[in-house]
C-alpha cells in the first residue's frame, strides 16, 4: 500500500525561503566550475574571533566546562554583560535581566514565543531582515510590513505606527544599525516611537546586534530611554563569532521567568564553550582589536559609497552602522544602454556575467523591492575594489 507522507503544518507556507542563501548556493555552484565570485552577500565580517577568545574556548575545552549551563547562561557572562553596559553607556543593567541565547536568531524566537499569541501582530518596518517576520510566522503569529522609505532613513516611527495599531497589535520589532539598509533610527524618532508603543501597552524590541558597528556617532542603546524596553544583542558582529551562536537579551525583570522556561524546553542552553570564550571578548586587548575592525569598517564604506555613486546607483540614505549599502538601482543600464527589469534580475545577471554577488530586495520585504540591492562590506578592501572594477565593467562605465 502505498500511503502519502503526513502533511506539514500550515505556517511552514508562511515562511518564506531566504533568497540570499539561494543565490549563495548559485555562486558556490559557479565557483566549484572553476569561475571566480567576489561576495558582497553575506553579512558576516571577514574577522573572525580575535586571539584571547579562542585561547579561552581552548581552555574551556581543556578543563571540561562544556557541561550544560543554566538556561539563561552563566552567571559571569550575564555579569560581564551588564558591567559592559556600565562601562560603555553608563546604564545600570542588573545581571538579573540579562539572558544568554543561542544567538540572536534564539533570541528573536524566546521573545516573540513569549510576547505574541496565535493571531496577535507585530509591526516591522518594510524594508527589515526577513527573518523577523518569518520567526513570527513561525510562532503562529502574524507581521505587519509598514513601508519606511528614504524619507524615514528606512526605519519605523510613531506616525507610522499610529494607523497601523489594530486590535491584534502587541508591539513592534525594529534593527538598528538595521540590516540591509545599514541605517540607525535617529534617537528623538526612537524616543518617539517607544512611547507611543509603550502607552498603549505595546512591547518595543530593538535589535541592536551591529550596534557596536556605527561610523558617525557614538554607539547607542534603546535600554537609555526606558527599562520596559527590551533589546537584542548578539557575538556575531561586532565581536566576529557568527559561527559560535551566541547572543543575550536585555528584558524587563517580569519577563525574565518566561523566558528562562523557554529557553529550558526549546534548547535547554547557549553553547557552553562560546559562554565561556566570550568572557574574553570584554578584555582591554580584545576590545581594542574591535575597535581596530570597526575602524576598518568605516573605511570600506567609506569606499564603498563613492564608488558605487560614480557607476550610478543611487544611496538616497548615507548608512551609518552595520555593514551594508541599499542601493537604487532604477536608474542603471547595461553596456548596450539597455535598463534591468529590476534587482532580481539584475543581482542574477551580475553574478552569472560580471561573477559578483549582492543581494536582491526582494528578501527585505515588499517596499520597492525590484528597485534596491543590499551590499555587504564585511569583505577585505581589495575584495571590495575587484568588485568595483568587474561592476563598472559589466556597466561599461
């Protein structure tokens, strides 16, 4: 007898595939025929963990501390943590709200497990890193996309939230430096927003996971304007252990109970290994060396943005953080003076024809989605200018 395969649960159709790692797996195809592809896809900095956090995980290693951990980490990291907080904003962030996640993808899934119900939304600003929206389909929730353009810097605001609030609305969800557009919320915007959510008894999250990675002001963070905030941090960037997962989330103190039973049933830990290395992160000589690299960061965008103006796509908003470029590629033409019918296809044409990969934004929502692709910077400078050459070629610039 012949029987079908049981069915899947229907909020596997809401998720939708992430496009990047699709036109990823084209590139990797192309590379293994022999042809050579410059990425500017993936954000993930070319810098992996600096010398004192992999002496420590070698320690860790040796001394057998890969047991389980409590659920919501170790007590030194969460303390190390919350000095963090002291030293560089001057907050004061009792350990007690600081819960280490399996990075801050885990992080992103505890929340939105513990704040929305079946049929309860959130709000996202449109363009947004497309796993947001999908960890909320994922829970059995839903998403809103508010269109954020050029005018908002790309982000969220109060005006925009207020005729978007429904009966079904619990809170809202913004990044920032944001992926993909590399845009901050400027702080009077973010104050704003945050007390218009939270007088209708709204949750605000604010992803901060490139906030060490901002070029024209001094790191931020949402925990300044009020304790009901909760924020989303992360290893992966600006520390440069993607790989390691690992992540913490700073909650109000009556949610930390919640997410701690979470974390118990849906993977009982962070890795303890990378709880134990990323106790060096927070040395003198590991944040010097970070410091170095966001310096170098700044430099690449600062390279970056020029050139890509000088070929002709358009920057409408300079990005301050992260390490991406959204750019408008509306205006461009081929060599034959011939225009894309959008970035899809011109993201598909470029990596098969000039052997650079960007990203389309089709996978940052639906706001003029054919019109912009996201660059990423977190490549080595000459990477960056190689790429530069093959795109002013394949244009004819």
């Amino acid at each position: 007898m012949n029987a079908s395969a049981p069915s899947l649960a229907r909020r596997c159709d809401a998720v939708a595939p992430f496009f990047v790692l699709e036109l990823i797996k084209e590139a990797g195809q192309l590379e293994r025929s022999g042809r050579s592809i410059v990425h500017l896809s993936v954000g993930e900095p070319d810098f992996t963990a600096p010398e004192p956090v992999v002496r420590a995980a070698q320690a860790a290693v040796e001394s057998g501390r890969s047991r389980y951990t409590p659920a919501l980490g170790i007590t030194a990291l969460r303390e190390a943590i919350s000095r963090f907080y002291r030293d560089r904003f001057g907050l004061s962030v009792e350990p007690d709200r600081v819960v280490i996640t399996a990075g801050a993808s885990g992080a992103l899934v505890l929340l939105l497990s513990a704040l929305l119900d079946p049929e309860d939304e959130v709000l996202l600003p449109d363009p947004c890193y497309p796993c947001n929206r999908h960890i909320a389909s994922a829970v059995g929730a839903r998403f809103r996309l508010i269109t954020c353009g050029p005018a908002e810097r790309f982000q969220l605001s109060a005006a925009a939230v207020e005729p978007a609030w429904s009966a079904h609305t619990r809170g809202v969800l913004i990044g920032s430096p944001s992926n993909p557009t590399g845009t901050t919320i400027q702080w009077d915007a973010l104050a704003q927003l945050c007390d218009r959510v939270l007088a209708r008894g709204g949750f605000v999250l604010v992803d901060e996971i490139y906030q060490g990675l901002t070029y024209d002001h001094a790191p931020a963070t949402a925990l300044s304007l009020d304790p009901r905030v909760a924020v989303i941090n992360s290893f992966s960037k600006y520390f440069g252990m993607t790989g390691w997962r690992l992540g913490w989330i700073v909650a109000p103190p009556e949610w930390v109970a919640a997410l701690e039973r979470l974390s118990q049933n849906l993977y009982l830990c962070a890795s303890a290994i990378a709880q134990h290395a990323a106790l060096a992160c927070f040395e003198a000589d590991s944040l010097e060396v970070f410091e170095q690299r966001r310096e170098q960061f700044r430099q690449r965008r600062n390279f970056l943005l020029p050139a890509l103006r000088q070929l002709g796509f358009g920057v409408p908003v300079v990005p301050d953080g992260a390490f991406y470029v959204y750019a408008d590629i509306s205006t461009l033409t081929r060599a034959d003076g011939d225009r894309f019918e959008g970035s899809s296809q011109f993201a598909r044409r470029l990596l098969h024809e000039a052997g650079v990969c960007l990203v389309p934004g089709k996978d940052f929502g639906r706001f003029d989605a054919e019109r912009y692709v996201r660059l990423s910077y977190a490549t080595s400078m000459e990477k960056l200018q190689e790429a530069i050459r093959r795109i002013g070629a394949y244009l004819g610039r």
